[in-house]
C-alpha cells in the first residue's frame, strides 16, 4: 500500500512539477510559441501572389524586438517599426508532449483528457478568429499574413530579441504566426491629437471606430473581447482592432438589438475616459455618444 502510495505521488509531482516551473518563468522564451501540432486543411490560407510573397519575405528578413504580452500572444516589433509579428501561446493550445502520454492513477485520467479537449477547443477558436481577421476584415484589423500550418514556404530563419536582449533565430516555416500593421493604441493616439489642437480629427476618429464595431456586427461577426484602451488602434488616422483573438461568427449580432447595447456600454466607457481625459472633445462627443445611450 506504501509502495502504491510513493508512486503516484511521484507520479503526481512530474505531472505538476513543470507546471509550477513554467509559472515561475516569466516573459518569452522559444519552447513557449514551439507545437506540434499536425497539418489541418480547415487553418490553410489563401495563396500569397508573387508580390506579396515578396513582401512577407522582405518584412521577414528584419529583425524583431519583444514588444508585449497580451491574452494569446507574444508580440515583436519590427527594426523599420512598421509592423508587428506576433506569435502565439501554445501552451494554452496544448498539453506537453510527455504530458499526453504519462501513466497516471485512473483518478487522474478524466482531468487530463477534459485538459486535452480545453485545449484543443481554445485552439481551434483561436484559429477561426485568426483566419477571420485576415480573410473577412483584413482592413479592419490590419494583418497582411497568417500562418497557422507548418510550411516550406520561406525557407528562411527569423531573428526575435527577447525583453532580455537575448536573440531566438529559428526556421520561420515552423511556428504559427499572423503579421499585423503597426497601430498607435487607439486612446493614445487621441490624446496625441488633442494636444496638437486636432479636435475634430480625434472626433472623427471616435465616429469611424464606432462604426467600424457597427458594420462588423451587421455582418454576424462578434468580438468576445471589446475594451478600447488595449485593443484598438489607430494607423493613419483609421481605427482598426489589435486583437483579433476573439471573433466569433454569430447571425444574431446582425440584429441592432444584440449589438446596440454593447455599443451602449462602450459610449459610457468612451465618456467616463473623455471626462477625465479630454473634456474639451467631451463636449464635441456628446451628441453623437448621446444616440448609443439613449441620453438626451
């Protein structure tokens, strides 16, 4: 009975060991954006033309230096600062490899298929929403390529800098990845404008975002994730969504009465930052906030 006891003890400390560790290990490191995961025809984009091939390989070329850590993903910037390559967090996706395989008790076997299935479910919605930003809302969401399949397409190594100076360089063609426009984030960007003096091109800028928001619901496309002051951005003066991780294909949002009230809640959240922020252009604002929530 001892013996049985010591071994799934010893059983259960590999199994949480790791876990523990990883937990300690903060920021970037390669084996955390490294899969394995097996073709899938559903995550195959469509094929890049002979100038945007080149492009992708030119943008490539350069080097990237960590930027952040969001929700899904590790971001880098590139050296001419007009792009962003952000690679995803598959530990989130995925068990280890030996995790998959470890004899354990038949206690623990139903929490780790249930682990398993929860991975591979936030994968997959990950993915589709990947695939939307860059197929249905490109322009919206600014990424001009998405790789979620192992490839030899470039055949080229990619260099990253981590936040410790460190250099990662590996096989590009082997990890999933999406390349996105560099955006200004959407509140800073404003506050910029305003002490230029450019309140009516800070007012135009809150109009558009909104209807940006608008026009993508009446297509049955909902963000699961709406907060302006990490994930949205300005790029020319055109607001656009940074975070493309949550987008789910619902027919029900094409319908006002689904998406009216969030447009609801984010005209208070954008009221409340303008009062404390920016009350001159509150006051250029209110009218058009005032048609979301219903004020007078």
């Amino acid at each position: 009975m001892k013996k049985k006891i010591v071994v799934t003890l010893l059983i259960l400390s590999c199994f949480f060991l790791p876990f523990f560790l990883k937990k300690r290990t903060h920021g970037f490191c390669l084996e955390k954006i490294s899969s394995s995961h097996p073709y899938d025809k559903r995550w195959e984009t469509r094929v890049l033309t002979p100038e945007e091939k080149k492009s992708i390989e030119s943008i490539l070329s350069q080097n990237f230096t960590f930027l952040g850590s969001g929700n899904h993903c590790y971001a880098f910037l590139s050296e001419d600062k007009k792009h962003v390559i952000k690679f995803f967090k598959q530990k989130k996706m995925s068990l280890s490899s030996w995790m998959n395989f470890l004899p354990l008790p038949d206690l623990f076997l139903p929490r780790r298929v249930k682990l398993i299935k929860s991975r591979i479910a936030r994968r997959e919605k990950e993915f589709t929403s990947y695939k939307i930003a860059f197929e249905e809302i490109q322009k919206e969401t600014a990424v001009i390529y998405l790789h979620l399949n192992k490839t030899f397409l470039f055949q080229k190594k990619l260099t990253l800098i981590d936040q410790h100076g460190k250099r990662h360089c590996f096989d590009i063609d082997q990890f999933e990845f999406l390349i996105q426009k560099k955006a200004d984030l959407f509140y800073d960007a404003i506050i910029n404008m305003v002490n230029k003096g450019e309140i009516q091109k800070s007012k135009k800028c809150f109009i558009e975002l909104f209807r940006l928001i608008e026009k993508r619901c009446q297509r049955g496309l909902f963000d699961d994730d709406l907060m302006f002051h990490k994930n949205f951005g300005i790029i020319d003066g055109n607001p656009i969504e940074i975070d493309v991780g949550e987008f789910i294909h619902d027919e029900r949002w094409k319908n006002p009465e689904m998406y009216k009230p969030q447009l609801s809640n984010l005209a208070q959240e954008v009221r409340h930052w303008l009062f404390e922020h920016c009350p001159l252009l509150l006051k250029e604002m209110e009218e058009f906030l005032n048609q979301f929530t219903g004020s007078k």
